[in-house]
C-alpha cells in the first residue's frame, strides 16, 4: 500500500468514526437525561462510570 493509499485509508477510518459518534451522540444524552432520574446516588455514579466506559 503506497501513502496515498494509506493516506486514504486512514481518512476513510476517521470518517466512518465521525459517522458512527454522530449517530450514537443523541442516545449517550438520552442515557444521561433518564440517569438524572435514578435517586440513589451509589447506582448514579456506577451507571455513570459504565457509560463512560461505553463511550
């Protein structure tokens, strides 16, 4: 594979990524909206650090 190739490649990559955050953007603020809801505190923040991990 020659730079230009690569060059391409790794374009390609970054915006398939862009694509894909894009799409899931709406439902992580969704996720964090419904987590403002949970009232104990303790199951706030360990749902908090699981989502931050997905993201």
């Amino acid at each position: 594979m020659n730079f230009q190739q690569q060059q391409l490649s790794i374009s390609a990559a970054i915006r398939a990524e862009i694509q894909r955050f894009e799409s899931v953007h709406p439902n992580i603020y969704a996720i964090y909206d419904l987590l403002e809801r949970v009232e104990e505190p303790s199951v706030q923040n360990q749902l908090r650090e699981h989502i931050i991990c997905i993201e």
